[in-house]
C-alpha cells in the first residue's frame, strides 16, 4: 500500500502549509476593544478669547520740563526700579545747593543759640543775667529750631522734584511704545511710554450666560496650544452678563507651558458636570456615515483569542474630553473597537493587538 500524499506536488503541499488553522488564526485582523463603561457626564463649549495684561501703564512724568534721555526703546524688557526717560534737571539740582546750604546756615545759628542758652543758664537768672535774659535765649532757640526745621522741610521738597526728573519703571514689563523723543518739552501727564506687565497674563473669555451658574470647583478650562490642550486656572467670574450677546466674562491665569503675549488670540474648552452619569465610550470608537446614521464595531468573544464583530447603531448625548455619551444602543460591560475599524465587516473574525482601552 502506498503513502496517501505519494504523487502530490510539492506547491501544493506548501499551500496547504500556509493555510492551516494554525496559520490563519496568525492573519486575523489586529484590532483595540474598549469597554463600555459608566462614567459623569460633561458639556464642552468652545470659547474664543483675547490674551490681556493685569497691568498696562501709561508712563508720564509729574514734572515738567525738557526732555534729555530716553533710555529704553520699543520691546525693551525693563525691571522695577531702572530709569527709563530724564528731563534737564541742572536748575533743580542749583535750587537744591542752596536750599542745602539754607539748611546749614540755620544749623549754625541754631548752635549758637543753644550755645548762648547754656551759658546764661550757667551763670544763673537773677545774680549775674536777668532772667529775661535767659527767657529771650530760650526764645532765641526754638525760634532757630523752627527755622530749621522749615529749611529741611524745603530742601527736602526740591529733592524730591529732582528726583521726579528721572521717570522709573513701577514695574517688571515690557515697554510696548515710545510717544516722545529727546528734545522735546513735556508737562506734567504727558505720556512718554507705555509699559506692558507681561508676567501677569490673564485670558479674557465671553461664555454664553446658561454656564454662569454651573461653573463649579469641577469645571475645567482646557487652553489650545500648539495642538494640545493645557489646564488653565480660572481666575475670577464676572457676573455682569452682555444685554446683547447674553454672555458673561471669565477670566483666567494664563499656564505656564503656553507661550503668549498681550493682544493674541486664544481659543478654549469649558467643561462642565452635568450633575448625570451616563454611558460613555471613545469618539474613535464612533462610524459616521453621510445619512446621519451613527454606528460602533461591537466585538463578541469567538474561538480561542478571537472576537467576531458586528456593526451596531447607536445615538448620542454629549461629547468631552475625547469621549461621548450614549444615550441608546450600547449595554454596560460590551466591548467596542476602538482601533482597526476601518476596514471591518460584518461576521469579521478579529484579534486583539493592543491592549484594551481605559
């Protein structure tokens, strides 16, 4: 009796080779399941805003006088303190010598005086000096004193007028514009400079009023940068809604990771709890056809590691943060596909090649 393959070609023995069970289990299609879960439902609304400083001064002098130096140009970073723009100064600083040297002068007369003082008290009212004598010196003191004093009190106000020649940054900034130039005479509120506080951003976003009242410690406000979404503080609530768009202000502090300046454009998600637990799964797990039908690959354990799939409608709520909710179609604890539904079909037998979402 002869071998039961004797005579078959060696081509075909190698195709059946390849397509053994064993063989074909190996070229099932590799797909991700997710399962679906209950989770707190959240309503995005998408919000366009503007980039705005906490602080923008316009920088003017409280003297006036001719304009001498401008030490700073347009886009000079500045810190609190340095000196940005000098007015001629030569006549104060004569004013302030000799108010200086007033001052002097009243000191020596005022030692003299006590000087005086001291010794009519030494040689004693009513034997050797009238005590008039001494009550006139004691006059003669205080008289100096608040001379003195007075003199100080204006050598001291001319300080501070030369001081105010010199214009300084009030704080840490950007300077944003230059109105005036060397040469020219300012008054007293002329605008010199404008100085932008770029450290202290704030994002200025107009939110339809209906969310006023369910923003919470919950809401989260999620700032587009650079293709992805950053957590941002909100920072205060403005409840004084628009009579015409019906909206209201919320301000938050600009995150450290985005990169933006005063003036630009922003565009953010609000989140807000609904208050209601719902089934959700993946927006990658949604087929969208042009008819308006909503679909979702269910997967269904089959043989061994395998899954048979199977298109199911579905209808749906609310979407957020990547996922969406399903008001009908989808049970608790059924596995959906998530990745490599492209291509599926109906009764497709599938394998998992990732692992599962969540």
């Amino acid at each position: 009796m002869g071998h039961p393959l004797k005579g078959i070609p060696v081509i075909v023995l190698l195709f059946m080779s390849v397509w053994s069970p064993g063989g074909a289990a190996q070229e099932l299609p590799g797909v991700q399941l997710e399962t679906v879960s209950p989770g707190t439902i959240r309503q995005e609304v998408t919000l366009n805003g503007t980039v705005t400083a906490l602080r923008v001064s316009g920088i003017s002098a409280s003297v006036a006088g001719l304009l001498e130096q401008v030490q700073v140009e347009t886009g000079n970073r500045v810190a609190r303190g340095d000196t940005l723009v000098a007015l001629d100064d030569e006549l104060v600083r004569w004013e302030l010598e000799a108010a200086s040297a007033e001052v002097e002068e009243a000191r020596s007369r005022l030692e003299e005086a006590e000087r005086r003082l001291s010794e009519a008290r030494s040689v004693g009212a009513g034997r050797n000096i009238a005590a008039t004598e001494v009550s006139t010196r004691e006059s003669e003191v205080e008289a100096s004193r608040a001379a003195l004093a007075r003199l100080e009190a204006t050598r001291r106000q001319v300080a501070v007028r030369l001081e105010r020649h010199r214009v300084t940054a009030p704080f840490d900034g950007v300077i944003s514009q230059r109105s005036r130039d060397i040469g020219e005479w300012v008054t007293t509120g002329d605008q010199l400079l404008t100085l932008v506080d770029t450290g202290n951003l704030r994002l200025d976003f107009q939110v339809p009023q209906d969310f006023y009242a369910r923003v919470d410690d919950n809401t989260r406000l999620l700032v587009q940068a650079e293709g992805d979404r950053v957590p941002a503080s909100i920072d205060v609530l403005v409840p004084v809604n628009d009579p015409q768009a019906r909206t209201f202000l919320l301000r938050a502090i600009k995150p450290d990771p985005v990169r933006l300046l005063p003036g630009m454009a922003v565009q953010a998600t609000l989140q807000v709890t609904t208050g209601e637990q719902g089934l959700t799964i993946s927006r990658d797990a949604i087929n969208r056809y042009p008819e308006g039908r909503v679909t979702v690959w269910l997967a269904e354990p089959a043989d061994g590691d395998t899954w048979t799939v199977r298109e199911k409608r579905v209808y749906l709520g609310a979407g957020f943060d990547g996922k969406v909710e399903v008001t009908r179609g989808l049970e608790q604890g059924q596995k959906v596909v998530v990745r490599g539904n492209e291509s599926l079909t109906e009764g497709m037998r599938v394998q998992i090649s990732e692992r599962e979402s969540r």
